[in-house]
C-alpha cells in the first residue's frame, strides 16, 4: 500500500485569516517502508514573512521571493499525491493549509478521508505523555539532532520513522497476508477520521446489599464458630 507522508510550513497557524503555505516535504512510502521518492518545495506566498514564523522555519521574505506561487506547483505537487492516504502529525492543520491553498488556485480539496493523523495515533498508544514531534522522536529513539529548525521535508523524515514506529515497527508485515494489512489500513484511517473516538457502553449498577435470607444464613454460620477472635476479651475486632 502506497503512503505519503507530509508537512508543511506556513507563514502562521489559520489560512483563513490570511496565512499561506510557504513550504511542503513529502515521502513515498510502500508497505510502511520509504523508497526513497520524495517530493519538496518552496512556495512564495505573496505577503510578508511575521517574525515569529520566520524564527520558527527560518524561510525569510528575501528567501521566497523568486520561488514560484502554489498555485504554478500545484499540478506537479498533485501528481505525486496521486489518491494514497496522506500522513501528517496534528494533521488537520496541515490538511486545513493543503485544502486552502488549492481552493485558493481553482482545484479541488483533498478529501478528509485520505487523513492519517500521528497526533491521535500517539495519543493512543502513549495515553498522557507529550505529543509533540520532538518529545515522540526522543520516546522511540529517532535521531533528531540535526533538527535545528523547522523544515518540511526533514520533518517528514523524522515524522516517516515515527509512523513506522506507531504501526507496529520495522516487523509489521510479517505474519500479515495483504487481507490483514488492508484490514489494518482501514481500521487506522477510521481512527483518525473519528479522532480516536470510541463509544463506552456502561452497565446499570446491581444491588450490592445482603439480602434477608443470606443476612440469616451467614448469622447461623457464625454461631457455630468456637472461640471466635472478636469474642474474646479486649479484642478491638
């Protein structure tokens, strides 16, 4: 089964309010094992560069300015989605970003049930721990030293391993027939389409009280024990 696993870089966090892609990464993987494809680039997003973003990915107003829009790199970018699940960590913003900028140059959004979200992977499988790329790299020992900004493509490398990690490691194929993994494929696109919902059935409570006659045959029971501890004297039972 054909993955990509993507990030994205932006000049904030809501394109609603006018916020634009300035950068994707993507990788090819196949049967949860990278191929070594890859798709990276760019994007001029035609207004300034906020200080506290450039801080973050270190993309500066000088840097973007002779990189083509989205829009010239959309068909090109969409070519190498093709129609595979796409894999993001906190992957709603991501696909809010991705959807924004295609309907922004007249193509359609990517459908929501292509969406593969680690963050709700993680948080089932860690319950209570810290959910970040960086805190989840050093939790399953992926070497992150190189990070030392944000970038997408090297966040999709990091974010590669880690999905490996979270869909059963370096061994998930083995003893698995195609059914299984198809079966299993589903099963993880479900969960994060739900956002890790599940339904709780709850039983009504039962009566915990002795009743009548088991009050009188316990009593009977008790009667018949010779030098019981609570009878004898200065016993605090």
């Amino acid at each position: 089964m054909r993955e990509i696993i993507f990030d994205t870089e932006t000049t904030g966090f809501d394109p609603a309010t006018g916020d634009r892609m300035v950068e994707i990464g993507c990788i090819e993987m196949v049967s949860r094992v990278m191929t070594g494809k890859h798709y990276h680039a760019y994007f001029n997003p035609q207004r300034p560069m906020p200080t506290a973003a450039e801080q973050v990915h270190g993309l500066s107003d000088r840097f973007l300015s002779d990189k083509p829009t989205f829009g010239e790199k959309a068909d090109e970018l969409l070519a190498f989605l093709g129609d595979s699940p796409l894999v993001a960590h906190n992957a709603s913003f991501d696909f809010g970003f991705l959807n924004h900028e295609l309907q922004h140059c007249g193509r359609p959004p990517v459908s929501m049930d292509r969406m593969v979200d680690t963050v709700a992977l993680a948080r089932v499988k860690n319950p209570g721990a810290k959910l970040s790329l960086d805190a989840l790299c050093t939790r399953y020992g992926i070497d992150r030293s190189h990070r030392v900004k944000h970038g997408a493509l090297l966040d999709a490398e990091l974010l590669a391993q880690l999905y490996i990690e979270l869909t059963g490691g370096r061994q998930i194929g083995l003893g698995l027939g195609l059914a299984d993994d198809d079966k299993a494929d589903k099963m993880i696109r479900q969960m994060n389409v739900n956002n890790v919902q599940t339904t709780k059935t709850f039983r009504p409570a039962r009566a915990h009280s002795a009743s009548t006659e088991e009050l009188a045959r316990h009593a009977e029971f008790v009667a018949q024990i010779k030098d019981a501890l609570w009878l004898q004297p200065g016993s605090a039972l």
